[in-house]
C-alpha cells in the first residue's frame, strides 16, 4: 500500500539541541538507503530510511504540509518535523541529494 517514490543514500543525523550537535540517528553510524514512500489509499507521505548494514529504521518521518525542507548544502539537507525534531540528511552523492530533493518538492508541492 506504500510505494517508493524515490530512494537515496544517506547518513541520517538527528540535531540534539540540547547540546548543539548532530548525533546518528539509531544505534550506531552508518549509511541508510533512505525513501520517500506514498501511501497511496490516504494519499499521504513519509520519508523511511533504514541501515545498510543491519536494516535498522534510521528515520519514518511524516512529510507534512509546511515542511521547509533547507538545502544547507549540495549533499546535507535538513528540515523538523512536526515535533521539531531536525533530520539531517548527509547524502551520499550530489546526484541523489539531487533528486531526493526534486521528489521531496513535487511532494511538498501536492500537499
Ligand atoms: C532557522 C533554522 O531553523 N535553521 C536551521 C536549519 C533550517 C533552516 C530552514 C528550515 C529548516 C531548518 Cl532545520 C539550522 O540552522 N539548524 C538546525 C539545527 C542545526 C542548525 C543550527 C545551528 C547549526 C550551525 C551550523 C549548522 C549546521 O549544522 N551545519 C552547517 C551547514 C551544513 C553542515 C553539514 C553537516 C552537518 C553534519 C555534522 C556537522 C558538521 O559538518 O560537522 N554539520 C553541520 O555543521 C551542518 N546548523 C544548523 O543547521
């Protein structure tokens, strides 16, 4: 009932604002293939990622409307969710920075 819409890799961090640093997200360091999915009955959108190595959820991530989704860089793109916790994502290559990004817009747009 979910279908990828786009797959990326990617470290994915979580800031702790408490301490003003980026911490991986789950146990441990790691590159994650990273997804955007759209549930296609409820038409709604969240980005999954999960460890390469041990297929650990590193993110599920509801994609909402208002998301601001920031390009801090040409491979480090960031944004909070709905409870303000900020995601970073450290993309693997520019290319699929580049259209995680491109995917990540359209769906921003449709909501
Ligand atoms: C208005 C607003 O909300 N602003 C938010 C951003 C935002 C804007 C608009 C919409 C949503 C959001 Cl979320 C904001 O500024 N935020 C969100 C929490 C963290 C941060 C605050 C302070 C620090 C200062 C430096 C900067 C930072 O984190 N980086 C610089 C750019 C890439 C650089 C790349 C990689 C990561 C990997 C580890 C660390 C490193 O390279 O070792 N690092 C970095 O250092 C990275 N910060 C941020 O991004």
């Amino acid at each position: 009932s979910e279908q990828s819409l786009v797959s990326a890799r990617a470290s994915v961090m979580v800031y702790d604002d408490s301490h003003k640093r980026w911490l991986p997200s789950g146990t441990s360091q790691g590159i994650s293939k990273v997804h955007i999915y759209q549930h296609v009955i409820n038409n709604t959108f969240r980005v999954v990622g999960r460890k390469l190595q041990d297929h650990e959820v590193s993110i599920n991530c509801a994609i909402l409307r208002g998301l601001k989704y920031n390009q801090a860089t040409p491979t480090f793109h960031q944004w909070r969710d709905n409870r303000q916790v900020v995601f970073g994502l450290n993309f693997s290559s520019k290319e699929e920075a580049d259209s995680f990004a491109q995917t990540m817009m359209v769906v921003l747009d449709t909501l």
